[in-house]
C-alpha cells in the first residue's frame, strides 16, 4: 500500500518530526492538532473554546487538503490538560460533528505541546 503525505499552509506546520496527515488507502490519518494560528504558529488567545475552535479550524484545513472534511470523520482522539474543560470542549466539538458522530476518545494527559488545553487527532475516509 502506498503511503502519501499532505500539507497545507492553511494549517500549522509540523512542529515536530511528523507528516499533517498521510494517507492510507482510502483513509486519511490526521496527526493531532493543537490551537496553533498558521500564519503565526502561536498558541491562539482566548481559553479553551477559542482554542478548540482553532484546532478544529485546523483538522479541517488538513482534511480538506487531503480531499476529506470533517464529514467523513470516522474516529477522533480528544486529549485534554484538564478534564475541567471537557464540557466546554464537547459543546464546540459537537456542534462541528454530525450524525453519525464519529467514534471517539477523551482523556486528561499531563502535558500538550507549546501549553495547549486541547489537541484532536482524527482518521477519515476519502
């Protein structure tokens, strides 16, 4: 099988040593992504919600990219700093998703790279 990366300049760059997203088949695996502007690469201003939508704004970019869209979302992963923001992040999170949701994990971690609240990764058909 072979395997394609994507980029997109209307979402972050990788901050680390991994791809946007690669593309499997007719899958596309998104790595996880955090409230980082584009343009700038900093940590949106604004709390949690502002943050959740940021880094949906960016799962969406790459997805796009990628020939998907959040519509064809089968599975995400919801990491958290705190699961005090759980509530706040489902509220956003909800109103982006629709029937059939995708399934999905949420848990609290120690940490998110650059001080984030929020990171969603994602796995979509094409």
């Amino acid at each position: 099988m072979e395997f394609n990366s994507v980029f997109t300049k209307e979402a972050p760059a990788a901050i680390a040593s991994y791809s946007q997203a690669i593309i499997a088949g007719e899958l596309v695996f998104v790595s996880g992504q955090i409230g980082l502007i584009p343009e700038t690469g900093k940590l949106v201003e604004g709390g949690i919600e502002e943050e959740t939508k940021q880094t949906l704004r960016n799962l969406q970019a790459i997805l796009v990219a990628a020939g998907s869209g959040l519509d064809k979302v089968v599975k995400c992963t919801v990491l958290l700093s705190s699961m005090d923001d759980y509530n706040a992040v489902n509220a956003i999170y909800a109103a982006h998703f629709h029937s059939p949701l995708p399934s999905r994990a949420a848990f609290a971690t120690s940490g998110l790279p650059r001080g984030a609240k929020v990171e969603i990764d994602a796995i979509a058909t094409l």
